[in-house]
C-alpha cells in the first residue's frame, strides 16, 4: 500500500460525486477493501439489519454481494464499491461509523437520482409559480372585496403615553358640524361630552340651545319642543333608516360614534377613505350616482368626495386643506370612540408606578427576612 493510499485510509472519508465510465450507478462509496475487513463488514451489516448478503468469489478481482431481494448489488474493485439500488447502499452509510462518501446522480435502469432531484426542483419550481399566481388572484380578490389595504399614518396620539391634539378635536368637530352631519349621525355622543375637552361650558350650553328637541309628554299628554341642554344627544340627520336610504339612493349612512372602531385599522381606514378619491383607472366602469375610491370594499360607493381645500374656514385660522380637516375629522371620531383613552393611560401609568415599588418592597422584605437562612453555617458534631 502506498504512503498516499495509507494517508488516506487514515483521514475521515469524504463525499465525492463520481461516473465510472458509460455506466452510471445509484451510489459509488469510497472503501479500502480487503477480505477481513469484509468479513467484518457483512457482520455488522447482518447484526443491523434483516438483509443477508452472500459472497461471490467467482471473480477474482471483484467481491459481488448480493441482497435478497436481488435488485441490489454491490461490486468491490480495488478500493472502491460500486452500488446499484439505494438500498444497500443505504445500509453500508448506515453501518458505517462514518459515511464515506457518495455518490452518483443515476440508478442503471431508469432515471437516476440527478434526474429524479431535476424533476423535484421543476415541481417545486411549478408549485411555487402556481402558489404566486393563486396568491396574487387572491390578493386581487380580497382588494376587490374588502378595498385597497390603506398606509399608516403617525396619529399623535397612538403613543404609549401620548394624549389627543384637544385642538384637533375642536376643529375636528366643526369639520363633522358643517360637512358629515347633514348625512351621519352620532347617536353616542351628549353635548356635555365636550365640555372640557374641545369647549368650555358656556360655549357647549350655547351650542346645544340653537337646536330644537322634540320632548314630553306634558301635563295634558302633548309633544312639544324646546331647546336643547348639555344632557341631549347629538341632532339625527335622518328620522329613521327608511328615510336616510330614501334621501341618499337606497345607501345608509352609518353612525360615526364607533366608526374608529368598528373598522379594520380604523383611524387609518377613515382617512384613506376621505382623501382616496380619484377617477376609476382604465377598464372599471362606475354606475351613475357612485364614486370610485380604492379604499372602499368593491370601489364604488355612494357618498361623493366631501372634503375638498378651502371648503370651511377654521376658527383658529388653520389652513383648511383636504388633509387637515381629514386628520382633524379621524382625531374627533377616535376620541368619540374611546373618550376615555387618556385617562385609561394615566390610571395604568400609576398602577405600574405603584407596583413597582411594591415589588421592590416585597425583595427587600425577602432578602431582609432570608438572608439569615443563606448566610448561616451548619457545623455537625460528630463526635459529641
């Protein structure tokens, strides 16, 4: 044996891919041979495993084994073992303490494993290709059924401890007065819920006074109005549904006290849909008497673009454009939805506060009251 063959036998196998000639074989494996080492190689495999192969010492140049099943041969020439199947071939990488090494790509009577793995990438290949096109038919069916998946937005008041734009609020509130309440109501909302939040008392008085609300039953069994007081709730567009889808060609306007809320991504959804009015694009055609706007479900709906720049004049002088009176209508309808946000974060801000400290109470009183038991020594007497 030469110093290389030696160096070799020595070293950790390693993994080639090798073709012997014309003929192509399953698995090649890279195994100095030589009787005794057979020897002990069939033993284990038969200690391992229920297949009992046989010895063929009818070439003299080769070691033929053959499997049961008799679709799996293996021939030893020199130092190398050539394998037809994966079965056995299988076996020898399994009795092996360290698999040497592999391999071809093909069986001798049909395609080979480089054919089989071609065709495994192709079929990956395909079902990735599919899985793209049917994920974007379905991406395009959910944009047309549930509208166009809007941005988000950096509210001012969606931090942590962050508390709304109370001026927002109060132009917010006109941009509703004088552009949403001919159509929407808020049937949730009391006057007195804006006192010291966007107006002061007198101011809300004022407000609720201009507004007649129908009350009774008087002393003799009559309806009659008066004006309204702080404990009354928004005025109703509308007397009842019926009349709502009459004036507005069968479409309900929905209540906006809730609408942050009982949208997907509320805030962002209300304002995408308030400023996302544009011409249909090429192709979608748009009955009379609806507007196309992606953010809408189906892209089509009733009511038109009711924001548009310089449509108001805000009390404090912000320029009324598309975009303001949109951020400051979506800042008013969240805190009608949740009022109670700020004080919500305040009163979790305090309870954290105070948990702290008595978690650090409670670890001092342990270490304080164990520390006694750690630090103690146990002698035993063994003698006394």
């Amino acid at each position: 044996m030469t110093a290389g063959a030696r160096d070799w036998q020595q070293q950790q196998p390693y993994r080639v891919i090798r073709r012997i000639g014309n003929r192509s074989f399953s698995r090649v494996l890279i195994f100095p041979l030589n009787p005794r080492s057979i020897q002990k190689f069939l033993s284990n495999l038969r200690s391992q495993s229920q297949i009992i192969f046989t010895i063929s010492l009818s070439q003299p140049e080769s070691w033929v084994l053959g499997g049961r099943s008799g679709s799996e041969t293996m021939v030893f020439r020199g130092s190398t073992v050539f394998s037809r199947g994966s079965l056995a071939a299988d076996m020898i990488l399994s009795a092996l303490p360290a698999p040497p090494s592999f391999i071809l790509k093909q069986d001798h009577n049909g395609p080979g494993v480089s054919g089989i793995k071609s065709l495994r990438v192709l079929a990956l290949l395909g079902a990735g290709a599919s899985g793209l096109l049917s994920f974007a038919t379905i991406a395009s069916s959910d944009e047309a059924e549930h509208g166009l998946a809007c941005p988000n937005y950096p509210w001012p008041h969606s931090g942590i401890l962050s508390s709304y734009d109370h001026a927002s609020i109060r132009r917010g509130h006109q941009v509703y007065q004088q552009v949403c309440a001919s159509c929407h109501s808020m049937s949730l909302i009391s006057f007195r819920d804006l006192v010291g939040v966007a107006y002061t008392e007198e101011e809300t008085k004022a407000m609720a006074a201009e507004i007649e609300v129908e009350d009774g039953p008087n002393d003799e069994g009559e309806m009659f109005t008066r004006p309204g007081k702080l404990s009354d709730r928004f005025p109703q567009p509308y007397a009842n549904e019926q009349a709502a889808r009459f004036a507005n060609g069968g479409a309900y306007p929905p209540d906006l006290s809730l609408i942050t809320k009982a949208r997907q991504n509320g805030q962002n959804y209300v304002f995408a849909l308030l400023t996302g009015y544009h011409d249909p694009p090429a192709g979608v055609s748009i009955r009379e008497g609806l507007y196309y706007n992606p953010y809408f479900p189906g892209g089509a709906i009733a009511m038109p673009k009711m924001l548009i720049d310089g449509a108001l004049e805000y009390e404090d002088g912000t320029p009324a454009t598309e975009s303001q009176m949109g951020k400051d209508v979506v800042t008013f309808l969240s805190w009608a939805a949740e009022p109670e946000m700020e004080e919500r974060k305040l009163m979790g801000f305090k309870w954290i506060f105070v948990f702290s400290l008595a978690l650090l109470q409670a670890a001092y009183y342990r270490r304080l009251k164990w520390s006694i038991f750690k630090s103690r020594k146990l002698v035993v007497d063994v003698v006394n």
